[in-house]
C-alpha cells in the first residue's frame, strides 16, 4: 500500500483519527509525527492519547524532550524539535521506550530517522494553502503491523473515498474552482 491520504477541515477532525489510531494501538507502535510548527503533530497525538484512554491532557512536550501519559497502554510523548544532532538523540537511550512496555508517539521524527525502527507508521502533516483549518495527512505504513493497522483504521473510521485527497495540486484545483 501507499500512503493513505486524508483531509482534515479541522482540529476536531485531526484529533478524532489520533483516536482510532489510540483505540487500535498496540505494545510497541511507533508512530512518527513529520510536519511543519503549527500543523498539528500535538494536535494528532492529543487525540492518539484520549483514544488510549489516557485522562491527562497531552501538550506539546517541547521543552521537555518525553512525557509519559498512562492509558491503556502507556503513552511515550516524544519531541526532537530541539535535537539538533544525531548523538543528542542518540544518547536518549530510546530503545527503552521503543520496544518497552508501550506505544511512542515522536514529534519532529525527521530528525532522528537513523535511530527509529525500521517498521512504523509515518504520519506527514502538511498545511493546505489559504485555509487555516485544513491539512493533508498521509499516513504512510513500512512493515506488516502497520499496513495493518492502516486497514483496521479505514474499516473503523469508515474513511471512504470522499476522504481521500490524491494531493495537494487537486484540493488547489478545487479551491480555485470554489473562489471564482
Ligand atoms: N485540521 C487541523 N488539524 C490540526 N490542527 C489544526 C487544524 N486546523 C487548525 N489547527 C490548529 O493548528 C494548531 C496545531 O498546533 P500543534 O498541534 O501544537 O502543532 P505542532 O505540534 O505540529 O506544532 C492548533 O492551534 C490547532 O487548533
Ligand atoms: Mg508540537
């Protein structure tokens, strides 16, 4: 499978699939969360929380480089944005958190490729232009588990094909169409 594409019109939206993706995690997941500030990586994992049946609220652990959350599984809140080099990363020891006990949920994981499983889903953000409520997110599988879990998500969610976005240059297409 490629990736599967999705419009999200707005934070609800976004928060609502990390929650089919909390509800159907398992023990070690990895979900890698790709995208530029403000699209909503937090946002997803806000909801990736509340579906794990987590009573906390989760909030961008910045400044903070993990933050543990307790659901059904426990959830590991991970953010490289201000990793700069491999061996900072390196040196978090992660594979504790990566084949332990729960599920990791990694923010600005573009920077720390080298050190993360090889299978694990990868969720690309991207902002769409001229809207501040919408975004394209692909979710990309690599390894069996997750092209699994991408086809458990499109039963739950019920994700038709009036949810797919083959890409960015037709949601402009259809925008153009719109403001005329
Ligand atoms: N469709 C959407 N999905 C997610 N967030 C959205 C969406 N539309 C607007 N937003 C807003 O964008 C911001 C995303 O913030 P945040 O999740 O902290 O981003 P990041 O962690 O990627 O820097 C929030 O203020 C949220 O309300
Ligand atoms: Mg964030």
């Amino acid at each position: 499978m490629k990736a599967l594409k999705l419009n999200s019109r707005s934070p609800e939206w976004t928060q609502l699939l990390g929650g089919y993706l909390g509800q159907l995690a398992q023990k070690n997941d990895v979900f890698l969360l790709v995208g530029e500030l403000g699209t909503g990586k937090t946002c997803l994992v806000q909801g990736i929380a509340r579906g794990l049946g987590v009573k906390e609220y989760a909030f961008s652990p910045s400044f903070v480089l993990l933050r543990e959350y307790h659901g059904r599984l426990p959830l590991y809140h991970i953010d490289f944005y201000r990793l700069d080099y491999i061996k900072e990363i390196a040196d978090l020891g992660l594979e504790e958190y990566f084949y332990g006990d729960g599920v990791c949920a990694i923010e600005w994981a573009e920077k720390g490729l080298q050190l993360i499983p090889e299978d694990h889903l990868l969720v690309t953000i991207h902002y769409v232009p001229a809207s501040h409520t919408e975004r394209l997110i692909s979710l990309k599988p690599q390894g069996k588990r997750y092209h699994e879990l991408i086809e458990q998500l499109i039963r739950r969610a019920n994700y038709g094909p009036e949810y797919e976005t083959p890409n960015l240059a037709e949601i402009q297409k259809s925008k153009a169409k719109n403001q005329r």
